[in-house]
C-alpha cells in the first residue's frame, strides 16, 4: 500500500510540473500577476487571467457559490484552484474574490461570487479562444476585473491566432 501511495503522489507532482512551464512568445502580451490573479489586454478589452496568464473564463449556467462544470466538462474547462488563503481583495480586480468547495473536495477561485474556469485550447497570455463558445451546456464568457462576463465579439481571427472566432452553436 505504502509504494502505491508513493508512486501516485510521484505521479501527480510529475503532472504537476509538466502543466506548470509556460513558454511566452514576443508576440503574446504579459499579464500583469497578482498573486493568484492578474489581467491582461486582449480583443475583447482587459480581462481576468490565472497566475500562468490563462485567460478566466465563466460558465452561464452557473450559479452564485456553485459549478455546474462536473466531469468531462473539466478537461476542457479547468476550475481556476483557489489558494489556501483567498485574499479579500486583489489589486487591478474590483470583483470580490472568494472560493467555494466543489463535490469532489478541491477548492474553486471564484470571482463576483461565481466559479471561474480557463480553457484547454487557450494558447497563452492574451488567448481568448473560449469567448462565446456553447460547450458543456452553456456558454462560456471571460471575466472583465470587475467580475462581470465579458459579452463583447472578438474581430475576425487573427494572424497570431489568439482570437477563437465564432460562437459554436448560435
């Protein structure tokens, strides 16, 4: 039992560390951290990112202190974890942020009251590839600093590929 407990948590710190790096191009824009969340200008104006620049994104069909993202839903929308200690205010965000616990025990981020997620086929700081999209049964919308889903278009896609285009299902 003790070498399979070993061998789970060496795997888990191996998946860790292999989601962990992060490779910045001259063309993508750096986020501005603080600490757990930051922001960062895009196409559809400045907008919330975790502490890796991922854009945040919000799932519609949530409610205040609840996810309605269970299961397959996650490996396409990653809860934002919480940290241990959820500061009561973050410089650059007027949202108040706090954390609810979710069925499976983690702590999730949540911003204005909501559960707040990134996305899989964002391509670093400044990709917004899941705006708009109807995925998972909702639409999913990027957090503006002040908690409030981001319902603005993005222009057509761009040459850098930052842009997801579309709205999957409209």
């Amino acid at each position: 039992m003790r070498k399979m407990t070993l061998l789970v948590l060496a795997t888990a710190g191996v998946v860790v560390a292999g989601c962990s790096s992060a490779t910045k191009s001259a063309s993508t824009p750096a986020p501005t951290i603080h600490g757990q969340l930051g922001t960062v200008s895009t196409p559809l104006g400045s907008v919330l990112t975790d502490s890796g620049g991922k854009t945040i994104y919000r799932f519609a069909i949530d409610t205040p202190g609840h996810s309605a993202c269970l299961g397959t839903c996650l490996q396409y929308w990653p809860a934002v974890a919480a940290p241990a200690a959820v500061p009561k205010s973050v410089d650059g965000v007027s949202a108040a942020v706090g954390s609810i616990v979710r069925e499976d025990g983690t702590r999730q981020l949540t911003v204005g009251g909501f559960p707040v997620y990134t996305y899989s086929a964002d391509k670093g700081a400044g990709s917004i590839a899941g705006q708009g999209k109807n995925l998972s049964g909702g639409v999913w919308w990027a957090v503006s600093p002040d908690g409030a889903e981001n319902h603005s278009s993005p222009a057509a896609t761009s040459s850098s590929g930052r842009v997801g285009g579309g709205y999957g299902g409209y």
